[in-house]
C-alpha cells in the first residue's frame, strides 16, 4: 500500500529540475536491481522527458536495455546511507534490494521496482532508444509515463522544503559519500 499521490506529468521535470541525485531502478522481468546516480535532468516538458547518465558498464544498463524502461526514486535525506551503498557495488551477483533491506513496489504502468521508503518521489521512464548518445556518452533518454510523490513534501506541483519534512529533503552528492541536504523553500519575489 502506497501513501504517495499521482504527480500530473505535466509536473514531473520538477521532480528533478533542481538536480538532486536519485536511485535508477531495473528489470528484466527474473532480475532487478537498483543504482545510484547524480546525472540527470528535465529535456522536455510535454511528453515528459528526462536524460541520465548510465555507465554502460553497470548492470543497471544492461537491463535497461533488456526491458526498454527503468525508474527513477528520488531518495530522502533519510536514505542516504542506502543511496551510497547501492551506488558503490554492483548488483551483478546480488540482489541489492535483498542485500540492503529495500522494500520494492511494482510500479503501475511498466511494471518496474520501485523504493518509496526513505525516497521523497518516483518516475516510471520508458527509454527512447538513442544509440549515439547512449553509446557515446552513456546518455538514455527516457519518456515518464508515471510519477507520483510523498505529499508531505511534494504536492500541487511544487516541492515544499521545510522544517518539518527535513527526512524527506532531497540529497545533492559532492562526491565521496559526502551530500548536502536541500534546504528550505526560499520565493523568488518581483524586483525593479
Ligand atoms: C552518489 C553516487 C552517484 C552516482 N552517480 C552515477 C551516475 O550519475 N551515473 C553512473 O553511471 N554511475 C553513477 N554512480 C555509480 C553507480 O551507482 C555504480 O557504478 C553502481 O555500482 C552501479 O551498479 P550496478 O552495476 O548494479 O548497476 C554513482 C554512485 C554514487 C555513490
């Protein structure tokens, strides 16, 4: 059972618009896994897509481009000890989720592992197939078909970031193991 609320896709590139680092999720249908990664961003609005970087070394792109799809998990400051460890071993041998003691849901359109423990928001990506930039920098290029997020802290749009929800705050790598957390929501007013 979920305490998440569909987010409009016309409000997902916001879930990832100020750069936060988010966990990639993967399935071949027998085999699933989780990584880290703090390359993405928003390219287009309508359809929603995203592009992130994929070492196509990792065991992550290989099921990627077995399945056509990944997730992506935007991972609470609360989570950053779990974030950290699926990011620093691979998930060739083992299953992480089983390793680390993440509890997965299957995503409702593609059918993909999802983490909402400890995350703040999830996306449900189909690949659009691009073999230059995938070949050639590691690239994928995905179309949401999903979203939702934890109201607490994304609702009606907009991230809010307080005081209260600070578990919930999305975490932003410095490299190392090192993060800094959001802070809080700050307005911009008109001037001049
Ligand atoms: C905080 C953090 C951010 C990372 N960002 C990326 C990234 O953007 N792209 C990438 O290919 N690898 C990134 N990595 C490395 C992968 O998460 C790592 O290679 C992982 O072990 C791959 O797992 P897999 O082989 O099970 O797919 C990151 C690792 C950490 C800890």
């Amino acid at each position: 059972m979920t305490a998440f609320h569909p987010v409009p896709l016309q409000y997902a590139s916001r879930l990832i618009n100020h750069g936060p680092t988010v966990l990639v999720t993967s399935s071949d249908g027998s085999r699933r896994n989780v990584m880290a990664a703090a390359w993405s961003m928003p390219v287009e609005f309508t359809p929603p897509r995203i592009a992130i970087v994929i070492d196509k070394r990792t065991f992550t792109r290989e099921l990627v481009a077995a399945s056509g799809s990944f997730g992506i998990c935007i991972p609470g400051a609360a989570a950053i000890d779990m974030t950290y460890a699926v990011g620093s071993a691979t998930g060739r041998d083992v299953d992480k989720f089983a390793q680390f003691g993440i509890a997965a849901i299957t995503g409702p359109e593609l059918g993909l592992p999802l983490i909402e423990a400890g995350c703040s928001a999830w996306m449900e990506c189909r690949l659009i197939p691009e073999a230059h930039t995938e070949d050639t920098y590691d690239t994928c290029f995905g179309e949401v078909v999903a979203a939702a997020a934890d109201p607490r802290v994304f609702a009606n749009g907009r991230w809010k970031f307080d005081a209260g929800n600070e578990a919930l705050h999305t975490i932003h790598h410095l490299g190392g193991g090192n993060f800094v957390r959001s802070s809080s929501t700050i307005v911009a007013k008109p001037i001049g």
